[in-house]
C-alpha cells in the first residue's frame, strides 16, 4: 500500500510531460518523513515540479526530493543532513521534532525543538552521564526545575522539564530569539561602552535576582547570553552546568571560551560553581566586550587557567579608554581574586545606575539592530599609478606657493609675533603690568621661577598679561579673599596649565570707561583648574549690542591638535553669577568638568563651536539660568556631537530657554549619535525643556524631540530651595522635590565645599 500511496502523490498527469520517468521517494526516505511527521502526500506532490527541474533527466534520487523539501521549506538543512545520515540519525527526542543544532560539546548537544508544528520553540539539551550517575543527575535537575519556576527575570532562562533517556539526560528550556554575543562580538567587535553599561546592568541585575532564589548559573560565557530584538540580553542554560562533573582541568572536556571566566578558586580543586564563580565570569564577559578580546588571549587552554591563578585581569580602561568609571569600577571588583569582594562591587554598580531602564533597553535595540544591516560594498580601489606623476606635480606647486606666501615681510612679523606652543616670546611686556589706566588698582604680581602667584592682600588687582611656559597657578594666601576687577581689558594667560584658587574675578560695575571689556578672561592652556573662585558678569551686557554678548572666560588651546590627555576645563567649589555666556570654547573639541558649582542668573554656562564636546556635571546647582550648553553650528557641514553626563545635580533653566540650545542658520539633522546624556538623580525643573534648535538669523527658538536620544537618570518636576537666589550658596541648597532619588542626600550643591570668601557679600568700591 505504500508504494500505491506515493506513487499516487507524486504521478498526477501534466500535460506534455511523462510523468512516468519520475521516480517517487524510496520506501525508507518516505516512511522517515512521516514518522518524523515532516510531510504528507500534498508536501511530496507540490514539490514534484521543483523535483522534475533539479533532476532534468537524472533519476530522482532520494537526495533529490530531500533538496526539493528543503528549498521549498517543508524540512530544514539540519533534518535534510539527518534523513541522509548513514546509519539513520533519530529525528526525534521523546516528544520533540528536532528543527536545528544549536551546539555540541563533547558530552552534550544542544537542539531547536517543538512539540508538533503548532507548539512554541523550545531549546533541547541532552547531557550525558555514566550509568550510576544518571538518577542524581534527574533528582539534581528536578530540584533546578522546581526552585526555577519561583524566580521571574526578564534576563534569566531557566529549564522548564527534564526526562531521563537510556545513558543521557534531556533538559527542556524556552527558546530566545535572538544573537549570542560571540557572534556579535566576531562579526562586528568590540561593544561601545554605553551598550556594555545597559548589558551589565541588566546581566547583573539578572544574576543577583537568581543568586538570592540559590540558583547558579555556572557556565557564563559570550555563547550562553543572548541579545533579543527588544534589547534585552537573556541568560540561557542557566544553572545546567551545576549538573555537570565539577572539577575544571585542562583535561575537562570544555570548549575553548569556557576557560575565559573560570574562577581561579574553581581551578583543579574539584569545587562546584558559586555565585562568586558566577560574579568572576561576568566581569571577564563584559571586560572582553569592552576589549574586543578576552582578558588572557591565548589559544591554550593550560596557559588560560594559569593566568587566571597567577595574575589579576588588568583594568579594561587600558585597552578601552572610553570605558564609563561606573562599569570599569564594576568589571575591577568582579574580577577581584578574592571572592568574598565581588558581590559588594555588583551591589555598588546597582545602586548607583539604578535597575535596568527603557533607555537601557533602547540602547541596546539600537546597537542589536545594526547587525541586521548590510555592510556596503566598497568599490575596488584604483590603481594609484594613475595619479602618481599628477600628485607629484600637484604638491610641488602646492609648496611654492607656501614659500612665496611665507616670504612676504607682513606675514613673517605677524608668525614671529605669535608665542611658541609652550615657550613666551622673547620680548614680553613687564609680568603683572596692567593694559588698563587703573592706578587705583594694585598690581598683579609677576609669577616666580615655579610659576606660582599668591595674592597676600584683598586688592582689588587689576588685569594684567601673564604668559608662563608651564603650569602657572594664581592662587590666595591663607585667610586673604582677593579680587580681580576687569574694566576695558581683560585678564590675559597663556600656559601649558593653569590653576586658580580662591580668587573672585568680577567686572568692575562702577567704571565709566567709554567701552568695557566684552570678556573678562582671555586664556591659552591646554588644562585650566578653578578651585574655590568666584566669576561675577554683572549685567553689563545691557551696554552692549545684542548680537556682541559678554564672555566670562574665552578659552582657547594652544594649538588644533588634540593630544592624548586632551583639553579640558574643571570648575570646582565655584560661584557663577551675571548675564551673558561663562565659558566659551574655541578651536578643539574639549571636556569641561563642574563639580559642586553654583551658577546663578541668566547667563550661559557653556557655548561651543567645535565638537565633539563632553560635559561632566556633580553636584551643580542652575537657578534661573540661560542654557547649559550653547552649540554654534554655523558650519552646514558640521554635526552635534555633545555628550553630558550629570550626577546629582539641579536644572532650573529659564523657560525662555532650553537646557541644550544649538544654534544654527538651518535646524540640525540629529542622529543617535549626536547627543546622550548619562547620570542619576539629576532633576529638571517642570517647566524646563531639554533641547531646541535656535535659528541663527531670526533667533526664533523651537523644541526638537528627544525620544530616540539615550536619556539616562534625569527626572522632571518641582524642587524647592531654602532660600532666594543670592550670592550666599546656603539659601541656593536644595531641600525638597518630588522627583524620585536613589540616596538620601538631596541633589545640588554642598555648602561644605564653598569656603568663606565665596559666602561673604561682594562690597562694591566707592
């Protein structure tokens, strides 16, 4: 009867066609698909035609139909290569039709299954045990089974059923759609520090829900932690390794990537895995993201385990600078070698980045969604002989025309009269003489051999040029509160590095000079330091011109380059106060730094021109301000590039303006790229917007949406001060909200940081 029934699947007459020369299935093959209820008599006699085109005028073989099934989607490669195994491979395990091989290891296997066509994916392990070992084995599983299903995490998959099968036993789990990290990692290398954060934080937070349950996961590793389309990185196979003998030697029958976490405790001892086991194997998963290499890279797995008993796993910010201080904190404490220290670091890490967010998530989605673009393909390059003889002549025009433009006596004394990159000029007008007719103002002292100035009386001091090939340091002498009073020129420095502590520098509001200086500071350093100083603006901008807008410090580097350290600009203990713009920066890309900063008025706090820009703020207070930042992109060609990372701080912004403001003729095109921001507990006030776009030519200001930006540990709603906004920082200290915060303290500024000078009233000359 079977011959009958398949010959009569596949022999419906066709027209102009011998059907005769079609030869159905073998006997074999045919009762294999429908023990394995792959396909029925409909399956074969749709696939007859694609049989008849691939055999031409072959006999169809067995092999013929199973290529026909699987390229019209009846059966799978994995089940094509099990129908053609010699002998016949199970195409089932108990009830479950195998769809695909997920793994292998030298005593196990791992499948895609389902229950009948219809039923949910579901993973297959099949782990196989001696004889006498197997029923402890079954208890052990049944035990992890039952304790599973009290824990529900988001990034935990826990086996769901097992069974007992001969010398193997069967562990059932759901099924992650989704990538491992090993392919990711090889396909595209290492993972941006923001997407390794929102990873840890959801692995970590993972792993301490199923620690607290007394469920271990055992076999953390690049190829057992998946990433979902949603963003969300899931544990699998958790706690199957606990099934599994417990003594790892360079004889245990592990893949290559298993010996990158193993504790050293766990090393040639016979131990079973722990949670500190667990913590150790997470750091060295997330340090080799970072890295883009595990952290001992050798394909031997006798030198993997002796460098993980012998040495300590090097900070990952060695080989990934850009990595968040939060996260190499994390990673430093789980790779720690004592065990007892590892959970106190997941415990910090958690408290201060808070649980997983949707931003988190977001993040993630994004970076998993690249992968499901194409990489373009790159044309093949031309040959360079082609050009070579047009570039040679090319250049040496080029050249000529630089030698003859350099010759010119103009140009040469406007090169000679710029200072070199860390040397004065030869001819420097006398340290501390002002550019101003203020005879009533003291001098500013000349710098000493080290480079140090100490101001020994209140003044005021008058501006001054002050040019130091080093590190130059303004600094008060103890117990004095010295000022700087700027009238039609403005402080001049040029150094490497600068630092100023416990100075005020403000704008003379009594002088009658017909014009002001429209910036009170003018610096050349790499590095500037303020410690404890004061910058009062005043609102002398009311005497200027709108379009010409006072500057507090204009800063510019000594050069374009951008070395390694790179420029960067830290307020720290400062008052800020008055009307126009605080700091500008010119030139470079920079970090600016504020750490327990009180800014007070309507000014800006921070205008840029050149990307990309990172902000760093803890503990700042804005009351009533301008705009945070202020970008002018007034190039086309140039693009936003501004991350901010705010810690603890309070944004009270005017709402005339937006606590990011990008100035530019046209409205920006804004990428995922082009702005982040990072931190917790920082608060913004209910009528405060983050980001608007502000047209250069008719100044009209518009608001740009932020939902596809990574937003990060900022809060809207009411906060309220204990005081008034004055230049006293005690009355500008937050003392109620109803925004949620992660600590006790309440966000801004401390009034410990701020010493005396900065809390005495400012008493204008007569």
């Amino acid at each position: 009867m079977l011959p009958t029934l398949v010959e009569c699947a596949i022999t419906t007459a066709v027209p102009g066609k011998d059907a005769s020369v079609l030869e159905p299935p073998s006997e074999l093959l045919w009762q294999r698909l429908r023990e394995g209820a792959l396909c029925g008599p409909g399956d074969l006699r749709r696939a007859r035609r694609l049989v008849r085109k691939l055999a031409r005028d072959l006999p169809a073989f067995d092999t013929v139909w199973i290529d026909a099934l699987v390229q019209s989607g009846r059966i799978t490669p994995y089940q094509a290569r099990l129908l053609e195994s010699d002998p016949a491979a199970p195409l089932r395990r108990g009830d479950f039709l195998l769809h695909d091989e997920l793994g292998r290891g030298a005593r196990s296997q791992t499948w895609l299954v389902r229950r009948g066509r219809g039923g949910p994916w579901l993973v297959l392990k099949r782990l196989q045990f001696p004889p006498e070992q197997l029923a402890h084995a079954l208890q052990q599983a049944q035990t992890l089974v039952a304790l599973a299903r009290q824990v529900r995490h988001p990034a935990l998959v826990f086996p769901c059923d097992c069974a007992a099968e001969e010398d193997a036993l069967l562990i059932v789990s759901p099924f992650v759609n989704g990538l491992p990290l090993s392919e990711l990692l090889v396909r595209r290398g290492r993972f941006p520090g923001d997407v390794v954060s929102a990873i840890a934080q959801q692995l970590a937070s993972g792993l301490s829900a199923g620690h607290s349950a007394g469920l271990i996961h055992g076999a953390i590793r690049r190829s057992h932690v998946r990433v979902n389309g949603n963003g969300q990185a899931v544990f699998v196979e958790t706690g199957c390794q606990s099934l599994c003998p417990s003594d790892i030697t360079v004889h245990a029958p592990l893949a290559l990537e298993a010996y990158d976490g193993i504790a050293p405790e766990l090393i040639g001892v016979g131990r079973t895995v722990t949670a500190a086991s667990d913590w150790y194997a997470l750091g060295c998963l997330l340090w080799e993201l970072l890295a883009g290499r595990p952290p001992f890279p050798t394909a031997d797995p006798l030198a993997k385990l002796a460098a993980h008993q012998s040495h300590t796993v090097d900070d990952v910010r060695e080989r990934a600078p850009d990595t968040p201080e939060p996260l190499a904190r994390l990673i430093r404490g789980l790779t720690q070698r004592e065990p007892e220290q590892r959970r106190a670091a997941a415990d910090i890490f958690l408290e201060q980045m808070g649980p997983p967010s949707r931003c988190g998530l977001r993040t993630v989605a994004r970076f998993r969604q690249a992968f499901d673009a194409a990489v373009p393909h790159l044309r093949t390059a031309q040959r360079a002989e082609r050009w070579f003889w047009p570039t040679v002549w090319g250049t040496g025009c080029l050249f000529a025309a630089i030698i003859l433009y350099l010759s010119d006596a103009r140009v040469q004394s406007v090169l000679l009269a710029l200072p070199a990159r860390w040397t004065p000029p030869a001819a420097l007008p006398p340290a501390g003489d002002p550019l101003s007719t203020s005879a009533d103002l003291a001098p500013l002292p000349a710098p000493s051999p080290e480079g140090t100035i100490v101001l020994t009386s209140r003044g005021p001091y008058a501006a001054a040029t002050i040019r130091f090939p080093g590190t130059l340091l303004i600094r008060a002498a103890e117990g004095v509160c010295p000022e700087i009073l700027i009238r039609d020129q403005p402080l001049r420095i040029a150094a490497e590095q600068w630092k100023c502590e416990g100075v005020r520098l403000r704008c003379d509001r009594l002088f009658r000079g017909a014009t002001p200086a429209p910036t009170l500071v003018d610096v050349v350093a790499q590095r500037v330091t303020w410690q404890g100083c004061a910058l009062d603006l005043g609102d002398r901008g009311r005497r200027f011109p709108a379009d010409r807008e006072v500057v507090g410090v204009h800063w510019r580097t000594p050069s374009a380059e951008i070395t390694t350290s790179g420029p960067r600009w830290e307020w720290r203990n400062c008052l800020l106060s008055g009307t126009g713009t605080m700091l500008h920066v010119e030139r470079t890309a920079a970090q600016v730094r504020a750490n327990n900063v009180l800014h007070l008025g309507p000014a800006v706090f921070l205008s840029c021109a050149a990307m990309p820009l990172d902000i760093e703020l803890d503990r700042v207070t804005f009351r009533n301000s301008g705009p945070v930042v202020r970008c002018l992109l007034e190039d086309p060609t140039q693009h936003l590039r501004l991350r901010v990372s705010a810690e603890r701080s309070v944004l009270q912004v005017s709402p005339r303006h937006s606590v990011v403001e990008v100035v530019a003729p046209t409205q920006p095109m804004l990428t995922e790229e082009a702005f982040a921001w990072r931190g917790d507990d920082t608060w913004l006030t209910a009528n405060g917007t983050l980001l608007s776009w502000v047209n250069s030519a008719t100044h009209d200001r518009r608001e740009l949406p932020t939902d596809f930006f990574m937003l990060e540990g900022l809060a809207v709603g009411d906060v309220r001060f204990s005081g008034l906004p004055t230049q006293d920082p005690a009355a500008s200290v937050a003392v109620a909200g109803d925004m949620p915060r992660h600590t006790t303290d309440w966000p801004g500024i401390t009034t410990e940081g701020f010493g005396p000078c900065l809390t005495a009233p400012i008493t204008p000359r007569d």
